[in-house]
C-alpha cells in the first residue's frame, strides 16, 4: 500500500489513449491506488501506439500507465458491468473519455455510478464539451485542442504557410491536468460537503485556454491577423536568431530599458545605441527588420554554446532551441524532477508537472500487461475463487 498523499483514494481509469489515462497517472504519482479497466486481450488501444516504426516497444503507454493495475473485463458482458458496479461502491474516482453514447449504451454514464455511490467523483473528458449539438462528437487533441481553436493556424508564420501538425499529446496532457484539477477541487467539496459529481473538461476548452490571448482579442472585436514572418516580427529584441553551427535561440528581452544596453554591451555592438534608427523602443519597434538583419549577421559569427556563455553572462533572457534528444538529456529536468528514474533503474519518464512541498511522489512503477492484476483486484474486492473461475469461464475476465 502506497504512503503517498493520496494514499487509500481508489481511482477507476476507464478511459483510453491520453488525455483521461494521463489525469489518473498524476493521481497515482502521488500515491493513489488507480485501477486500469481495459478489454480483456487487446487492452487499450494505446498501447498499441509506439513512435518506432517496426517496433513494438510501448513507450508511450509507459508514460500514461505507470503505477497503474490492469483489471481487463468485458463491460458489454452483464458479469463485467456487475463487477464494475460492484467496485464504484467503494471507489473514490471514476476517469473516463468514452464518447457519451457509448457510456450510455454500457451503462456506465454519470447518472448511473453516482446512483451507486453517491460520494464518488466523476471524472469526465470529452472532445468538444458535453452539451449542444457537438457533445457526442469524437475528436483528439489534434483536432479539437490544435485544429479547431485557432492554435493551428497562429503557429504558421503567414496565411501563405501550410498549417503546422501538432505533437502527439501536445493537447491531452495538459488537458489532462486540467482534469485533474478538476477532480482535486471535487475531492475537497466533498471533503466539506460529502457530495460527490461529475469533474469535467474539454479538449475544446483547454485548446481555447492555450490559445486565449489571441481568442481574447477577438472577443474584444479586435482583428486578429497571422503572426509576420520572423524578419517583420514587431520586436528584433523577441525574435530568434541562428549561430554560426545552424542552430537556433530565441531571445525574450521584454524590459528593454534594462535589458537592452547590456545585449549590446555582451556583443560588442554598443555603438548600436547611438544609433538613430535605434535609440527608444519606439524607434526600435519601427526598424525591427534593420535591427533584426544586423543582430541576424552578429550572431551568425559564433556557435550556439559561445553564445549560450555570453549571453548567459550579460543576464539576457534567451533559450536554445532544444532538439528531442537535448530535451531528454537535460540536466536541469533531472535535477527539478521532471525526468525521474523508474523504480527499477532502468530508464526515465516525465514526470507530472507540479510538485508539493512536504510530499513525495511515488517512485514510478513499469505500466501493466493486460489484465496483469485482475486476480489481485478481484480478491481485493472480497470476490472468491470460484467467482473468479466463474469469469473466466464466461469470458469476462
């Protein structure tokens, strides 16, 4: 038994892929005890998913099921439904993604857990909310967080630019977070009250969160046009810039005052100063591009890491453009505990994105095979041996 905060919260993930997974992961973190239902065989589809062509290494399923037991049953069977509602009497934390028809048609809606146990939270994701015409609309993150708010087609640099793909889980893990948000602020109204409810959010509406400065703007009734390509950027002082070795940094010196002196000073050019076209930020705002076109020529004189040393020096705030492979082996994510070991030793995994001071989260587990701790779960749940046996044979188990 875990003695993480959340030790003794019983969670049901009943959902797939990410973004609802990924919410009961963060929940296990910190030591809650979170039950995988899948489909007996197959499990969930998400472990199917892998980034390696002609490999079948599950690193993805890794990442949003570890710490987590497998209990595989057939929900469509009535011995399956019965062993769920069984378990809903004494859990805690119901996850699901399922689309809305689908949980109705399994019996497994809102309506019908908290009939069972009325404490319990009911964590729910959907793709485009769960009212009005599109509620039992399917989606994933790139079409209802990427696509459809508008975040797909900011990112481009002009309406000239195909629209850029996201990410695999770009929108499902912070989607999950929210969800997780969710459920936590439920957990404390029932703390106060004892009633349990539904805990829901969107991927439409997290997509319309990331993208809310822009979204804002409109509903403002300002225009809101494609970002300029980078040499028309409004500031040259936030803009990125490409060294000597072809590699990229992005510099964000938005107190200009301050800042802008000593980049000037950190790379030799402070004869820049008394230049005219350069002297106010209003005058800088206007020759952006001159100014964009002399630092793109200063900085193409030196490698990254000659830069990253001066600039780092001068207090200028700037990032490198980080490959994959640097983002994984970064030092400065290990030490904050973003990439953490698993218990075995054996690799890494990302960590959840927040920490508690005073708790520690659990050292992570490998993610299940299918159906690996049905038996434990089922015992644990006071069912006997022959009960077991009988599911078994019927399939379900």
């Amino acid at each position: 038994m875990s003695d993480g905060l959340f030790a003794g919260l019983r969670v049901i993930d009943c959902a797939s892929w990410i973004a609802g997974p990924a919410a009961a992961t963060i929940l296990s973190d910190f030591g809650a005890q979170v039950i995988k239902l899948e489909p007996p065989r197959a499990g969930d589809p998400w472990r199917a998913a892998t980034p390696v062509p002609g490999k079948v290494t599950d690193y993805w399923w890794q990442l949003t099921s570890r710490n987590k037991q497998s209990l595989a049953i057939d929900l469509k069977h009535a011995a399956g439904l019965a062993v769920l509602q069984r378990l809903i009497a004494s859990t805690d934390v119901f996850i699901t993604n399922f689309p809305l028809p689908v949980r109705e048609r399994l019996k497994i809606a809102a309506a019908d857990l908290l009939a069972i146990n009325p404490r319990l939270i009911y964590g729910s994701i959907s793709a485009y909310g769960e009212a009005g015409a599109e509620a039992a609309r399917t989606g994933f993150d790139a079409t209802a967080y990427w696509a459809r708010t508008g975040l797909m087609d900011m990112v481009r640099a002009g309406p000239e630019i195909e629209p850029s793909r996201s990410m695999p889980g770009m929108g499902d893990h912070p989607t999950a977070t929210a969800l997780y948000a969710a459920i936590v602020t439920a957990l404390y109204r029932r703390e106060r009250t004892g009633r349990g409810g539904v805990a829901q959010t969107s991927l439409l509406q997290n997509g319309l969160w990331a993208n809310g400065c822009f979204v804002q703007n409109r509903l403002f009734g300002e225009p809101v046009r494609h970002r300029p390509p980078r040499l028309d950027t409004p500031s040259a002082l936030a803009n990125h810039y490409r060294c000597r070795d072809g590699r990229w940094f992005l510099m964000a010196l938005h107190n200009e005052a301050r800042q802008f002196p000593a980049l000037l000073k950190a790379i030799d050019a402070e004869h820049l100063a008394r230049d005219p076209r350069f002297a106010t930020q209003p005058d800088r705002r206007a020759n952006a591009r001159a100014l964009s076109e002399i630092l793109d020529g200063i900085f193409a004189r030196r490698d990254l890491a000659e830069w990253r040393t001066v600039l780092e020096a001068a207090g200028v705030t700037f990032g490198a453009v980080y490959t994959v492979n640097e983002a994984a082996d970064d030092a400065q994510s290990r030490t904050i505990g973003a990439l953490v070991p698993f218990a075995d030793g054996a690799s890494l995994t990302v960590s959840s994105p927040f920490h508690l001071d005073g708790e520690t989260k659990v050292a992570p587990q490998r993610a299940p095979a299918v159906g690996q701790h049905s038996e434990a779960v089922l015992r644990g749940a006071g069912y006997s041996a022959d009960e077991i046996a009988r599911l078994r044979a019927l399939g379900v188990l």
